[in-house]
C-alpha cells in the first residue's frame, strides 16, 4: 500500500520490509544526516543486503516506541 502525501506525490510503500536510509529518514520526517547519525550512534539498526546496507521497518517503529516510552515524563503545565 503506498500511502501520498500533500500534492498527490508516493509519500512511502507500507509493504517494503527493508528501506534505504532515506526511505527510513523520511518516514520520521528527519534528514538524512540525522538519520546516518542515529545509525552510526546505534540507535536504528542496519543490516547488509549484498553490497547495500538497509533499514529494517520494524527498526524504525522500534525506534519510535523506544523514544515514546523515554518520553513519557508528565510536562508541568
């Protein structure tokens, strides 16, 4: 399923198991900067496929569950 974004252009296919790293930055909305650091820094995983190296779906939605659950501190109003 390939879900579009404002303006009618392919935002990203919900099916694809593994991502390019900036089909992964894309999908949290981050540059592909940031997002080459939070894999150089551990924290989104990688793997090799052949000569590429790939982020996993899951490794992104781990990420995002793992930064809910650091953020879950009540902010004083």
């Amino acid at each position: 399923m390939t879900v579009t974004a404002p303006g009618g252009h392919p935002d990203h296919d919900l099916t694809l198991v593994a991502l390019t790293v900036e089909e992964a930055a894309r999908r949290l909305s981050i540059g592909r900067t940031t997002m080459y650091a939070l894999i150089r820094d551990g924290e989104i995983e990688t793997i090799p496929i052949g000569r590429a190296r790939r982020v996993p779906a899951e490794a992104v939605v781990e990420f995002t569950r793992s930064r809910m659950q650091k953020n879950t501190t009540p902010i004083a109003a």
